[in-house]
C-alpha cells in the first residue's frame, strides 16, 4: 500500500496519477466494522474499473484541531490506521494534514479541487453521515449534486448496524471507558487494542512474585481502571510472542500511601502468563479478550497477592 502525506504529493511519490481510483473519505479512527464496509465498496468499485481503491484520511483529527481540549481520544495511532487500512485493502492512502487553509476551504471546491483535481476521483465512497468543507456545510447530498457535474459517481453507505447496534468509533469509545471490551471487539471486527513500549517501574509485582510488564501506551484511550484478561503479542521484530496476560489498569490503590502523591496516575501492567524473561524495551501490543473484575483496595500485600492468584485462574478460563 503507498502512504501520501498530502494529496499535492501523489505524482511525487507514485510517479504518477492514481490510477482511476474510488475513494473512501474519513477519518477512520478504529477502522471499524463500518469503515471496513466503505473500504470494501471503494475496492470493489476501483477494482472493476482496472483502477486503485484509495483512502482520503486526515491529520490531526478534526476535533483535535478545532479544540483539542474537548477532542475524543483516538482509537488509534496514525501508523496504527494506516496498517489496518493496507489490512483492510486499500491501495493507497493520501493522509492530508488538516490546517487552518484546508479547514476554511468551501465545500464546492473541496469537490472541485480536492476530489476532482487533486486525486482525480472517478468515485468517492462516504458514510451517511458525511460532512465536509468549512463550517461543515457540505454533506452527502451535497457531494452526490456537484459530484454529478464533474463525472463523479457517488456511494453513500447507510448505517452499519452489528447485533442492532450501529457500528461508531463513539459507541466504541464508550465500550472501552465503560470496561466493556467485548463490546468494542464487536463493533471493531477485532480485539480493543493497547500498544506500547515496557518501561521500567518500581518492580513491585516481582517483589510480591508476580512479575508485569509496564507498557507505556501509545494510544490515548484506556479501558476503565480493572483487570483485563489479554492476549499479550510482541511486535517490534523480536521473537514470536503471543501469550495469555492478566492485565490491570488502574492506580495500585493498595499502595496508595506509598506513592507520595503519584497515586492518580493510571498504569498498564501486564503478567504474561507462562512467561519468565526480560521485556524492557520490547513493543508489545494487548488484545483486550474480557473484564475480569473492577480495581479496588486490599487490606494487605497478602490479600492483593490472593486475588491476583484468583485474576490468573479466572485469566485462563477467558483464554483457553
């Protein structure tokens, strides 16, 4: 799949035109069971022609650049997207930078321009729900009109519904908040997802003898403080890894006093089961599979340790 930070760039990076391309519009945040079915009628589409099926995709996200102190937190990193994106089938992706030139552009000639001119769309694929150009002024019927005028074929896909839920990067976002990742797994097509680096900590889980991997995530958005049963997959290149985890998020509330004040602070901590070895360092990524049980505190270090032993069985009956 070719990646092209800005539509102005194609000819520079591919050498040429894309080549008679459909193309999906979105921000694609999760790359969802919905986005999925967008891309899918992109491919489609472009594939009957002998053309590319392309993805117009934008960065930052508009809510961040709008106001970024009230912007969701992404599903998703960039590099995150654009993986499963090539995952998804896409030939090429135009990752426009969203700045104050392009928000203020008028929704005419974000059709004319950016559609037309720059990617040269023979057809454009876009959710129902679809807004474009400044003030958000454009919408569907709006793009199928003007799309019309300039050879254009327009596919407006309907809401995607999974188990009579309508499938949103919203209603995921609410899922995870809520701790309830088998229902974000539902609506993504795939496991709720954390990736980040092992960093050190203060190792008390090798203390009490249950050792973690500290991950320092990427992403900005974390299940609701608990304990997760996970699939813990290495991804930097290292050896093959894929094992079973009991992962806790959340303020180590037991040690509380211990912390100096640093007690607020959200960890990602990892026991791989089945597992004895240095991690720091390493890329890993954890595939939310169940909530095991919600944070709390423990009288003792002793009383922690028990429930965690309980974590690990209940971890295993998750993940057989």
């Amino acid at each position: 799949m070719h990646v092209i930070r800005g539509r102005q760039r194609i000819t520079t990076v591919l050498g040429r035109p894309l080549r008679a391309p459909a193309v999906a519009i979105g921000n694609f945040d999760g790359v969802h069971c919905g986005h999925r079915a967008l891309l899918a009628i992109a491919s489609r589409l472009a594939h009957a022609e002998g053309g590319e099926s392309a993805v117009l995709t934008f960065d930052p996200h508009p809510a961040r650049f709008f106001a970024p102190e009230l912007a969701p937190p992404m599903l998703l990193t960039l590099d995150r997207r654009l993986e499963l994106l090539a995952e998804a089938g896409a030939d090429a992706v135009v990752v426009e930078p969203f700045t104050s030139d392009f928000a203020a552009l008028p929704a005419n000639r974000f059709v004319s321009e950016v559609l037309a001119k720059d990617l040269d769309a023979r057809h454009v694929v876009v959710g129902w729900d679809f807004t474009f150009g400044a003030g958000r002024k454009g919408n569907a019927a709006l793009l199928g009109s003007k799309g019309a005028r300039l050879n254009i074929g327009v596919s407006v896909v309907p809401p995607v519904m999974v188990e009579g839920l309508v499938c949103s990067s919203t209603k995921i976002r609410e899922f995870v908040l809520e701790g309830r990742v088998e229902g974000a797994a539902m609506l993504l097509g795939r496991p709720f997802e954390l990736t980040g680096h092992v960093v050190h900590g203060v190792e008390r889980g090798r203390t009490l003898g249950i050792p973690t991997a500290n991950l320092d995530p990427e992403s900005d958005l974390l299940p609701q403080p608990g304990v997760y049963a996970a699939w813990a997959c290495r991804v930097d290149g290292g050896l093959p890894l894929r094992l079973r985890a009991a992962v806790s998020i959340g303020s180590n509330p037991t040690f509380a006093s211990e912390s100096q004040g640093a007690s607020s602070a959200v960890l990602v901590e990892a026991h791989l089961l089945e597992f004895d070895g240095d991690l720091y360092g390493a890329r890993l990524r954890l595939e939310f599979a169940g909530r095991v049980r919600a944070q709390r505190s423990f009288p003792s270090a002793d009383d922690l340790v028990a429930e965690i032993r309980r974590d690990i069985l209940r971890t295993r009956e998750l993940l057989p």
